[in-house]
C-alpha cells in the first residue's frame, strides 16, 4: 500500500452553533495554542475561515496566514445548518459576502471553499465555479444526514474517496467541472463521521491513532474545530454530555499525537494534492 500523507484541516468557526448562539471562545483560547503547537511540528494546516470571524478577530486569522498556513473560506456565518437547503442566489451571495470579509482582513481572497456541515449541492459547485474557487473539500463519503425519517437532507454514502472533479447536477458523482473536490476523510472506526480533535477527544489517543492507520487512502483529511480544543462543557454547562465530552483543553495529547504521525506519515495541504490530481487529470 503507498504511504499515507496527512493533511490537517480545521473549520474557523463560533463555538457550535447547532446549540450555543454566540461565542467564540475556541477562536480566542483554542487557536493560539493549536498555531504555538504547529509551529514547534513545522506541520503546514488549511484554515477555512467563516466571514465573520474575521470581522470579529483580525488579530488571530493574520496570526494563522502570518505563519504560512493556507487559507480558505467556510461560509459568511455559520448559523446556517446546510447550504443545500438555500438557492442558489442566496449561496452566491453568501460565498460573495465572506470572501469580501476575508479579503478585507487578510488582503487575499480565499481559493479553497468547506461549505458549513458538508452542506454542498450541486448549485454550491457552480457557485464556487463563479467565484473563482478551485478547491472544495465539504464531501464526507458515508455520510447521511435525514430530516423526520425519509426526506434526506444529505447523502454522501456513494461518493468518491479520492479526489475527483464533481459534477455540475450532483456533487457526489464525477463530472466535469472546473472544481477539484477532495474529501474530507470518513473515520473507518465510526462510520459517518470525521477524525479529528473531537474525536480524539471523545474516543482517546489509541483509537485516533487507530483510525488514521486503518484509512485504506492515498491521504487522510483530519477535521478540527476550534470549540473542540477548549473545555467548552466548564462555560456552558447544558450542553449534551457528548459535547463535553468531545470539547477539551487537551493540547499535551494533542501534541504527542501529531508528533506522533510526523514520525510515521507526511503532512501536506490540499494544495499540494489539488496540484497533483490536476497534473494527471486530462
Ligand atoms: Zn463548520
């Protein structure tokens, strides 16, 4: 089997906002830590922004660019539950909306797009095609998500793993649009799911480990969440306990963890593998 490569992704973003309403205490606590440990590792992340978090702390998104890590948009707010819910004209305006707010803080428009809750449809392609935007990383293979028992709000259980030119009428299936989708990696251990700080929180360092090294993939595209790397259970202390339990301060583990697969695996950026599946693609 070829060597793995590792990408780290996280999703700038408020504290979750399926049940808080507006905090941002892992932009303001989680981030900085995360960048001190990335930087002690030389480990090069994607950082995909909301609007309108840049709006809010400045400060930190030019820290994150500041120290070379790439940068892409995830949406003008995250009070959105899914994209694919919304016109095509309303997601045109939002995307328009957070790449001027991005632009504005950082001086450079984002060129990567993770649509919040991988809520992309196919006018979320065309979209992007518009906006300039070549990369899309919000498809989750194996993941299905139904509203009431049978209308579907999302189904990705057949889309590819590796990365592919999405389709202009159904973003799970390849076609020919001028977007490279690269997946977001499912957790072979928990089907439907991500791996990244929540899980890792969650479940602990074996089975983080576990999962990564049973990824039958040329890459595994790990998901972080700023709100997973603080104690967000101790501010808010109705959130459900697999919130809690999934949201810790834990950067000692953390920091033994990716150390740990610097030793065994590459890191990259979703550049690095958009350049090389445009280099073969005809
Ligand atoms: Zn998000």
């Amino acid at each position: 089997m070829p060597e793995k490569r590792i990408v780290l992704s996280v999703d700038v973003e408020r504290d979750i906002s399926k049940y808080i309403d507006e905090s941002y205490i892992g932009v303001k606590e989680g981030i900085p830590q995360l960048l001190e440990i990335l930087a002690d590792l030389k480990i090069r992340s994607n950082f995909f922004l909301t609007g309108n978090v840049c709006r809010k702390h400045p400060a930190i998104m030019k820290e994150i660019l500041g120290q070379g890590h790439n940068i892409g948009c995830h949406g003008s707010e995250h009070k959105v539950q899914y994209y694919s819910s919304k016109t095509r004209e309303w997601q045109e305006e939002n995307i328009s909306k957070a790449k001027k707010q991005i632009s504005t803080v950082l001086g450079k428009a984002p060129k990567a797009f993770r649509a919040p809750n991988f809520s992309v449809n196919s006018d979320t392609i065309r979209v992007l095609e518009s906006q300039d935007i070549r990369l899309d990383s919000s498809i989750l293979p194996g993941r299905v998500v139904k509203k009431w028992r049978l209308m579907k709000l999302l189904d990705f259980r057949e889309a590819p793993r590796e990365p592919y030119r999405p389709s202009r009428e159904d973003p799970t299936k390849p076609g020919d649009s001028n977007v490279v989708e690269i997946p977001v990696t499912e957790n072979p251990l928990h089907p439907g799911i991500p791996i990244g700080s929540g899980t890792l929180n969650y479940f602990g360092k074996e089975e983080f480990l576990d999962a990564i090294r049973e990824v039958r993939q040329s890459y595994v595209v790990l998901l972080f969440h700023p709100w997973e790397l603080v104690d967000l259970g101790r501010h808010f202390p109705d959130l459900p306990d697999w919130v809690s339990k999934a949201c810790k301060s834990n950067f000692r583990t953390l920091g033994i963890c990716l150390e740990e697969l610097l030793s065994n695996y590459q890191y990259c950026v979703l550049e690095d593998i958009q350049e090389e599946f445009l280099a073969t693609d005809k």
